[in-house]
C-alpha cells in the first residue's frame, strides 16, 4: 500500500508522519504546540483511538512494564540486586520498573497461580506443615494440637486471602531496622538513607521473596514442605546477604556485624507482626 493511501485510510499513524518542528493540536487541553509532548498538560501528541492494539501497548506493556522495565528489573534483582538499588536512588529510573508496583504485580500473579492445579492447595499444604512442624517440638494434648490446627489455618487463610498487604507489612518491618542499622554505611556516610529510601531498597528485596515464592509453586505438591522452605529460606537470606553487600561498600568485619544487627533486630519487629496477627485473629474469629 502507497503512503498516501495509508494517511488517506487513516492506517498511518500520526507519530510516523509528524515531525519534532511541526505544530500539533492536543486532544486534552486544545493547545497548540511543538514537539512530542504539550507543555500545558503533559499529553503525547501520538494519542489515538482507543483499540486493542493501543490498549496492549499503553497498558500492559507500558503501564505494567513488559516493555522491557519489568524483565530487566527481575534478571537484574538475581544477580546485581545491590547495584540495582544503588542506581535507583541515585536516580537512574528509566530503565526499571517501580518496586511497589512489580512488589503488587508479583502478589498478583502468585495469588492466580495458586489457584491453579500447578500449585494445588497451597493453604491446606502449608497448614498441615505448621501443625505438624509445632507438634514436632512441643508435647501438647489433643485439644492443644486442635487448637493449634485451628490458628495455624486462621494464620494461613489470612494471610493468603491478604497476601499483597502482609508482603508491604513485611517491607515496613524490614524498612526501619535496615534504615537504623545502614543508614550511614558506605557510600551513604555522607548523604545518609531516609526511611523512603530504605522502603524502596526493601521493596526490590520484597521483589526477589515473590519472584521466588512463585517458582516454588510447582513444588508445593511434589516435594516435601519442609526440604522446600529450608531450600526457600536458604536462598532468600543468601540473596539478602548479596543484596546487601553489593550496595554497601564497607569492609568484611563491619557489614557482618551490622548484618548480625539486623537480624535480631528484625527478628523482635518479625515476632511482634505475627503476635499481632495472632491477636487480631483472637478477637475477630474466635479462635482459641
């Protein structure tokens, strides 16, 4: 088809036949105007009708970020995830994905996926595993081991019918041990971490754990529960240690000692969210 058959049937679009110096019309706010975007409002000079090719493209690949920021995101959280996080606050953005929105984006895909056949029941299967993981270590009567199958399946229902919001109370556990401990550590001595940042450092970290409990969905079936979390904790605590060791540039002695800090720390803050979680459980279904 000749060009001037494409513009006359309207199958050539307007950014292929516009130029930088032309003067455009924005749909928006009716200014005119020079250039890719108009000053007044923001708007691309490139909008058109709404079709599903448009809406493929604005939405799921640029909304979403398929169009390249969300892989490069997750490729780059496995093995430079320090060096990611440095770049982000140093301002380079372009090229990733905001980590709350690929922290929701990941709760999401889990949450579908785990009703799916490929995950089974995961609620049944992790209740199972808590019951019989306390069993194993204390001697309690039947009516105990009743009583504890009955939190443990009010803990699990909780938590995976809210698992988007109990991975952001995760991050904000997280946020103010970290900021305590490394705020002023490396390259931060000078221009120390706020707590936004630390949130968003730890968001990327609430990144890697979904990406990770997604993989492990096939697995949840067909291998034993408690060879699948000493492999899963293993893994998420080795890539907080790389994490962290690629974004501070401290020496060997320092970070493993502030590393050590941050695990009591955090564990006091990880105790006190699952007694509140217990606590609110009591008193709004009951149970115990």
């Amino acid at each position: 088809m000749k060009l001037s058959q494409k513009i006359r049937q309207g199958t050539f679009t307007q950014k292929r036949i516009t130029q930088p110096n032309d003067t455009q019309h924005c749909l928006n706010c009716g200014n005119d105007f020079q250039g890719a975007y108009c000053p007044r409002c923001g708007q691309s000079h490139t909008t058109q009708r709404i079709t599903w090719h448009n809406f493929w493209r604005t939405f799921v690949m640029n909304g979403i970020g398929l169009q390249g920021t969300l892989p490069r995101t997750l490729l780059e959280l496995f093995y430079r995830p320090g060096f990611l996080i440095r770049d982000y606050l140093a301002g380079r953005r372009q090229h990733y994905i905001n980590p709350f929105r690929c922290l929701l984006l990941l709760a999401a895909i889990f949450i579908l996926l785990g009703n799916t056949p490929l995950a089974g029941d995961i609620r049944a299967t992790t209740s199972e595993f808590g019951a019989s993981f306390s069993q194993e270590f204390y001697t309690v009567s039947a009516q105990e081991q009743a009583a504890m199958k009955s939190m443990t399946d009010a803990m699990t229902g909780l938590i995976y019918a809210n698992f988007g919001t109990f991975n952001l109370l995760l991050i904000l556990v997280m946020t103010f041990p970290f900021w305590l401990v490394f705020r002023k550590q490396g390259q931060f001595r000078v221009q120390p971490l706020n707590l936004s940042e630390a949130a968003t450092s730890m968001a990327f970290v609430g990144c890697q754990n979904m990406v990770l409990n997604v993989l492990s969905l096939p697995f949840f079936t067909s291998v034993d529960m408690g060879v699948l979390s000493i492999v899963s904790y293993s893994t998420v605590i080795l890539l907080f240690v790389m994490t962290l060791w690629q974004m501070f540039d401290i020496s060997l002695g320092r970070f493993l000692l502030r590393f050590l800090l941050l695990s009591v720390i955090s564990f006091f803050f990880y105790i006190i969210l699952i007694y509140a979680i217990v606590f609110y459980i009591v008193f709004t279904q009951g149970v115990f």
